[in-house]
C-alpha cells in the first residue's frame, strides 16, 4: 500500500514530543530530548509490509517500547497502586476515551498507541498486563474479560445470532474449539454424562465430511466416544459434504441403535477450500468455530468456539472450585469467565485481535480476504491456460485454495490413468524437495482419496502479489520440467 | 541486584557499532549511525526490576526491536529465501556457533541477542518466526521443534529418567496437561478407547487427593470417565494425601468392579502447598506435568506433560492425516511432532522458556525459588509472632504457600468455635473488597474444607523483598483491625 504524498510529508515531519501522547513517559526521564513522531495521520497499513514502510514501523514499535518501558518502571515502585479496580460498567462506559469497541474503519496509529496504554492502565494485575495473561477472574484481568465480552459479541453479531442470545471463548488453537463443540453437545443432550461418564448415556455418532479437519475424529478420540463413531460422509466433486448422503448416515446409525448428536459443517476444507451446506446443517446447530488465525490473519493461537445458547459453557464446565472463584465477592461474578473452560490461567489470545480490529476496521478485514480469494483466482486462471498444469477439479475455486498437478514434460502426453498416476505421485516431492533446497518457494501437497500427491496453495497472507503468483509458477516449472 | 562499578562502568561505556553484534541490520541503512552498547558483560539480572536496570533493558529491548526490524525488511525482499533448510543433525550440531543446549549459568546479553538472530535465521518459515508459531512439521519450524526436544530432555534428566527413556510436548495451560496424563494412561491401558470409545472397556476409576486441583475432575468429565469416578482422597492437617487412605480407596473401587487406572500426586498443591508422598505413588507413574508458568516464573501459556514411554504420546494421539503429515519427505519425518499432539496447530511456548534457560541458567531458576521460599518461610515467623495473625496449619511451610486469618480486635478475644468462624468468614472478603479499592495489595483468600476464608499468599515473584512482605501484614492490619 503507497502512502500519499501528504501522508508522507507527515511522516517525515519530526516535532518535539509536546505530551500528544499523553504521559509516555509517566514519570520518566528516559528520552526527555528525543524526537517523537506524529502518529495521528498515519495507519496500520502504511507498516511494513507497506513500500517504504521501515522508518514508520521503527518509530511506531520504538514507541511501543517505550509505553512498556514506562510502565514496568511505575509498576516496579513501591508507592504505586497492583491495580486500579473499575466496576465493569465503568469500563464498558469507557473511561477517559477508553473504548473496546470495534470500528469499522481503522484508527490511526496514534490511537492505537493510546488503546495500549489504556489497555496496561485499565489491564489488571502486572502480570496480566505485561503477559497477556487471563488468570480467569475479572479482578486480576478487567480489561481482557471485557474485551473478549466485546469482541465475541462483534462476531455473534456477524454471525447472524440475536443480541440477547450468544455466548463463547478463546480456545488454544481450532482443535480445541472442534473439540468443545463436540463436548458442548454432548452435555446439552446428556448432561448426567458429566458426572457419570459415557457408560450412563446411550452410543452416540457424530457426523463430518469426508474432507473435514481430523479435529472431529481426535476430538471423539478424546472424549470417550470413540473415532469409529465419527460417520464420515462423502463429498461431491467439489469437496462438499453431499446432503442425501448425510441424511441417509444418519438414518443408518439411527438404524443400529445409536443417537446422532452431532454433525460438523465446514466453511473452506483443509485442501479444497470448499463450503459445506451450511444452511441446510444449521438449523440443528449450536455452537460455531470461528479461527481468526486463518483468513484474518491474527498470530496463533487466536480461535473461538462461539456458543448460540448462553449458559451452555458455564453449565458444561463448571466445577467450582472455591478455592478460586468465590461468590462472595464485591462484583458480579459472572464476569469470573475462568469455569467456563477447560483450562484455567489462559493465555489472553483475544488482545492480539482486537487490537487489529481497532488497527484494520472491519473493512480492512473484508480486503485483505477480498485480495486472497483474487490472488487465488488469478492463479487459477493462469493454471487453465497451461498445458504443464493440471487443476484438480474443474470451476473457479470459491476460496483462496487452488489444488493442481504439475505434468513434466515426460508425462504430459501420456493419458490419464494409473500408469500416469504413479508417476505423477512422486512429481510434487521431488519439486518441494528441491524447493526447500534452493529455499525461494515452498508450498504444500498432499493425496486425497484416489488423487495422487498434489500441490495446494492456499493464499492467506495479504501481502502476496501477482508477482509472488507468477514466481511460483515459474518456479515450479523450473524446477520439475525434467523430472 | 546491584551492579557491580565495573559493570557500571561497562554499560555505560558506549561504542560506534563496529559490527560486534553481527549482522544486525543486513542490509539495512535504518542507523548507520547509532550508538550501539555492549551487553557481553551484563546478564538479564541486570535488567529491571533491578536497581538502576532502567537504562540496561530500554537498550536491550531497542537491539531487540531492530533484531526483529531488520529481520522482517530482509523477509520482504523478494529476493529472500522463505526458508533456509537444514537437516535436524546439522541444527543439532550447531551451525556457526548456534547452541540450542541449555546452560547451568546465565549467558550475557550479547549471546542472549546473538541467540535471538540465530533463531530468526534457523526458524523455518517466516511466519514461524515472527510469531512463534510451529505448524506442526519440522520443515516449518525445524529450531522450535529441535527447542523443544533439547528443553524436554533437559527436564527428563531432572526428573531423573534414563537418557533414552522420555517424552513430552508443551500444552496450553496445566489443566490440558493434566488432562493429557488422564488421556495417556486410560489408553496405555484400554488402547481400544481410541476408536470404539468408554463403551468397549470397564468402568474406570482414578484417584486424587482431597486437596488437589480441580483439573482432575474436569478432565475425567471431559474424557467421557464422568467426574463422580474420580475418587477423592483424604488429607493429612498439612494437606498431603493419606497413604493408607489412597490404598483402601483403591481396594473400596476394585470391589465395586471399577479399574483403578490412575493416581494424581502433587507436588506442591494450589492452597496450603503440600507434597503429596510421591515417592510411594511415583512407582506406578507414567508422566508428570510440570509448569514452568509457576515457580519458574515463565509467564503463561508455558506447561508441559513429560511420559516416560516413549512413543505413547504419537500411538495415543496420531491420525495420520495425509493432508498435513507425508511420510515420502526427505528428511526424518518423526521430526514432525504435530501429530502427537490434540492440538494441530500451535504456539511455541517453549521459546520463552529456552531463552529464560538461556538468561538465568539452572542455577538462576534455582536462586529465584530459593528467594520465594525464604520468603515463605519470613512472612511465616512474622505471623507466628503476632496475636492479630492466626497460622492456618501448624509448622514450617514446605513451599511457597503461607495460609492464615487476620483477627480484628474484636475477635482476639472470643475462643475458637462455629461462632468465631461465623465472623472471621467475612473477615477475609472484606479487608480484600478494600485492597481492592485502594489497589496497593492484592491477595487472594478461600474457605477450605472445615477452614472458614483465610488468606493465602503465595511467593512467585523474584521481585518481592522482605519489605513487600512486612507492607502486606501492615496493610491487613490497618484495613482490617476495626472491621
């Protein structure tokens, strides 16, 4: 993304620090002569990997360094406060500025500077604040539980749940958010299962395309019902779980005494990209697992089990121990989110996502996806043209994966058929062998049913460019056209 | 921890930046002329919150910043390789210098920076790096997974299992880990679990001490077991499982025609900080969780499950996905550790720990608990000595818990019984509702067993000094002597 010339014209433009960012340096005497940068004119989209971007990602993380600085130095005397208690509905209000909400249009660099501070000011404990740490009760971390609250609540709405209903968390990675949703339905339908185990409930089966995640399957591993309950249900061509087929497993388990509980719909498989029929699944649905360290782009671990009942996650999970939370306390308790999971002390994934949120808006969510699914496109529409590629199931793909065979020259006039298949199995680990070698490209492949080893590029970061697409191409062909 | 005059003295000597450090700015023009400091003679002691450390650590996180900058501008070359691919016994050797192996004292600040570039440039892919990400395979990030096995094998020897024996992977939080324990030993015993589910085997039964965190039970009623199947054992006054208690416990199980499978020991329990007799339970075990994020001070996530028969972890775990796990890769595939794991997936929560290990070495890990003990044990002979502190259990403490009630004026006086518990109940809450306002201490409190609410402070920061302690009983007395 270019800067525009006034944009960089502030950019360059140094100025005394004159306190525009409020107490940087509360107390400190640091950097009392240093040159401060206007942020305020400036976005999280002109950082690197903008063109020309270095000098405003140095000030901009420099000046991060210092709002941390600043803050462990307060925090290491003893005259100052372990924390500065706000009732929830003070923080929710927004304190002196200090909004969770989530914008659709991105703020500017400067207010993002503010949010951190605010976010360390307002935080909690020390520890919490300075590790993203959610030791599980709102007095020790005010801020992440409020900002969770907000966040989950921007993604029911997006979903499409009612204002009133809703409820969920942030789960260490997307198995674990699969595996709470086999859980939480589970418990809805039995919940004596909790106490007295699976022996007091009746056999159950779960239901999951063909190409789902392999989360489904560890998931009734883990909990006791077992992988062969998991009903693996075909795909059309296209990867999509196949509607008739489904209602007939079910009828089939029904059929041998079991009780189907489950059924996981995906949007985007693993390796083809491909939607299930969502609509027609989710009328009997309960939960969604939502990972924004996928198309969004936020670091791992950032995943969400987001639950349409509220209650349902307390209810399933709760032990109350009461040596951590106590209900005698000066607030409302139900802010002490900790029984609601299967862990306890979490690592806080949700500040690294609103804090892009805050930094993209919504909006820039929606074009960084939006440049993704282009840039798989264009690959697709390269691939058709050539005679040494071969696509792995014919239309536009409707995610950013593309599937293809690479043919060296040897086996491009041979005919399809086992003979060319034995062959071509071993073409993509010979190319990514070679790729990891010279180390300039390197992309995965993979079988799937009676598909042999084929390249899968999923685009997913939004700094690639056409040009990025091309190397690979030629790349490819480099390296394989005499295989 | 004062530095000493000469350290002094070499910190604040400030040198042009003739390269000392490296290639620190491949490439880069950001500060061809900034001053740079040499840090081969300070260590991360030397770092707040030490005396005077202020300066120390803005530079060391200043060369941190630039480290990561020069590193991210040098990715976004096309011209950069995305990866640099070496195989695990060249890693492992040490290339130019690059130890991954884990030292009994603290390294300084120059290697701890030079260690930092290393892994950037042994990673694997970029977005592994940056992120501490590790997607599973070693081809994506080759050093985390060697990281891992260097500080696993590191802490097998401590636990003091044979070289060749041992297993491991890090888990989000003790309570996965925990979980973990449970999962491997029901399918070391019952492997048919995996795939036909409770149904196909007995009716378990596992033990845990009365005292012992509530993640036994939670995991017993995730896993399908049912929580009322875990068997809670009773308590000695000093919180440590009855050994003869445990042994009737079991036999009571078998004659109901339930398995005894699994025993949960503690070392160190989450209330009064008792043992359980480990070494009379530690003859059946498989594995131990141990969480670096407690006493080692590594901040959250940061917990690992250690098992001692190797191979368990991948048998009890692996789905073989083909989509992410090709066994026809050119290099030892048992490398890629994903599929040992339920997660898929995850974030590398060893990096911060090997760096620690890097900073303050075993010894340091060593001195930090010690000083939290001391701790303990001054703030135990300081309560023992007033009329207004009541110790909740007789004799020295054996870690870093110290339990205890505060008895306003008018309670000194009225003997122990169901009417003094009535009051000293609200105690606690109180005086913690006003902590709370005030926000100069926090501390935690809980009723347990037949104990009304008491106090329970548990040493875990380095940082804390005698001082902090006598403040904490000071401020318990002041807002709390009228109530």
């Amino acid at each position: 993304m270019e800067l525009s010339q006034a944009d960089r014209q502030h950019l360059d433009k140094s100025k005394q620090d004159t306190g525009s960012l409020g107490n940087t340096n509360d107390g400190l005497k640091y950097d009392s002569g240093r040159i401060a940068h206007d942020f305020s004119c400036i976005h999280s989209k002109d950082l690197l990997p903008a063109v020309g971007g270095e000098e405003a990602t140095k000030h901009f993380l420099q000046e991060l360094v210092n709002i941390l600085l600043a803050y462990i130095s307060k925090s290491l005397k003893r005259s100052s406060k372990v924390l500065d208690f706000h009732y929830p509905h003070q923080l929710k209000e927004g304190l002196e500025g200090f909004s969770l909400e989530l914008p659709d249009q991105p703020d500017n660099l400067e207010q993002l500077l503010v949010d951190c501070r605010d976010t360390l000011k307002y935080g909690g404990t020390y520890e919490c604040k300075i590790f993203s740490v959610n030791r599980f009760t709102y007095e020790i971390s005010p801020v992440f539980i409020l900002m969770e609250e907000v966040v989950l609540r921007k993604m029911h709405s997006i979903i499409g749940w009612p204002e009133e209903d809703g409820d969920g968390i942030f789960c260490p990675g997307g198995t674990m958010s699969n595996l709470y949703s086999v859980l939480l339905a589970r418990f809805h339908l039995f919940p004596a299962v909790k106490t007295h185990g699976m022996s007091a409930i009746p056999r159950l089966a779960l239901f999951t395309s063909a190409h789902s995640h392999y989360s489904i399957k560890k998931s009734a591993s883990v909990l006791g019902i077992g992988s062969e309950n998991v009903i693996v249900v075909r795909c059309d061509k296209r990867g999509k779980m196949i509607s008739s087929e489904l209602d007939s497993s079910i009828e089939a388990a029904k059929s041998k005494g079991q009780v189907p509980f489950y059924v996981n719909a995906t949007a985007g498989t693993t390796v083809y990209g491909a939607f299930d029929p969502l609509n027609e699944i989710a009328d009997i649905s309960h939960s969604v697992t939502w990972n924004p360290h996928k198309m969004m782009g936020v670091p791992l671990q950032c995943s969400t089990i987001l639950v349409k009942r509220k209650g349902l996650l307390q209810e399933c999970n709760q032990l109350c121990a009461e040596y951590l939370f106590q209900p005698d306390k000066h607030y409302d308790v139900s802010y002490d989110t900790g029984d609601k999971t299967i862990q306890c002390g979490r690592h806080v994934d949700v500040f690294k996502l609103w804090l892009m949120w805050k930094a993209k808006g919504s909006e820039g969510f929606e074009a960084q996806i939006n440049h993704c699914l282009e840039n798989a496109e264009y690959l697709y529409y390269k691939l058709k043209r050539r005679t040494d590629f071969q696509l792995v199931f014919k239309g536009k793909p409707e995610h950013s994966n593309v599937c293809f065979w690479y043919l060296p020259k040897r086996l491009q006039n041979i005919s399809p058929g086992p003979e060319r298949d034995r062959e071509l199995h071993m073409v993509a680990p010979q190319i990514k062998t070679k790729m990891m070698e010279e180390g300039f490209t390197m992309i995965g492949y993979q079988p799937l049913e009676d598909k042999v080893n084929f390249f899968r590029c999923v685009f997913s970061n939004p700094a690639t460019q056409r040009e990025d697409v091309d190397f690979l191409i030629d790349e490819i062909a480099r390296l394989g056209c005499e295989l």
